[in-house]
C-alpha cells in the first residue's frame, strides 16, 4: 500500500513539475503577422481598399467609427515570462473606400 501512495505522490509532484514548466514559459498569439514595413506606402486620400488589401493582405479585424469602415492588422504577442511584442495597423476609410488616416502602433524597437 506504501508503494502505491508513493508512486500516486511521485506521478503528481512530477504533473505539477511540468504544469509550472508549462506555464511559465508559455506564450500567446493573437492576430496575425503582416508587412509592418510597408506602412509607409499608404498615402492617405490615394490608397484604396483594394490597394491595402493588395499590401496587407486581409484584415485581422473590420469595424467601424464614426459611420465609417475600419480595418485592424494586428500582431499581439503575450507572455507570462517577460515582455511580449504588438504591432497593429488601423486603417480609416472615407465613404468612397479610399483612406482617410491610419494609425501605426508598435513595442518592437527599430534596429
């Protein structure tokens, strides 16, 4: 019976060891990567929908503000250990599909 309690404590100190392993090092995306250095090339007022879709790709997430189309590229990366990275991408269109601002936010830090 001993033997038994022994073998029971030893596979949940081991379960444990690896769950704290786990998490500690564990890390979460969110959003998916896009072509951060193209940034520059959006000229508001010129680009249109198409031509941001041409660059960017899809959208990570389409909204709205102030009755007009939003479109989010995101990059979020979280960690539980250290400092995570984001970068997104907001983009602002008037009511004929062409951009009116973008907003650029990013933690990387250039090289």
């Amino acid at each position: 019976m001993k033997n038994i309690d022994f073998n029971v404590q030893k596979i949940i100190r081991n379960t444990l060891i690896l769950l704290s392993a786990v998490l500690l090092t564990a890390c979460m995306t969110v959003g998916h990567e896009f072509p951060a250095g193209q940034v520059t090339s959006i000229k508001i007022g010129e680009s249109t929908q198409t031509d941001i879709t041409n660059i960017f790709g899809t959208p990570w997430r389409i909204g709205i503000e102030n009755g007009l189309k939003t479109w989010t590229y995101g990059d979020y990366t979280y960690s539980l250990i250290g400092s995570g990275n984001s970068e997104d991408l907001v983009i602002r269109f008037n009511k004929h599909n062409i951009v009116s601002s973008y907003t650029f936010n990013s933690t990387k830090r250039s090289k």
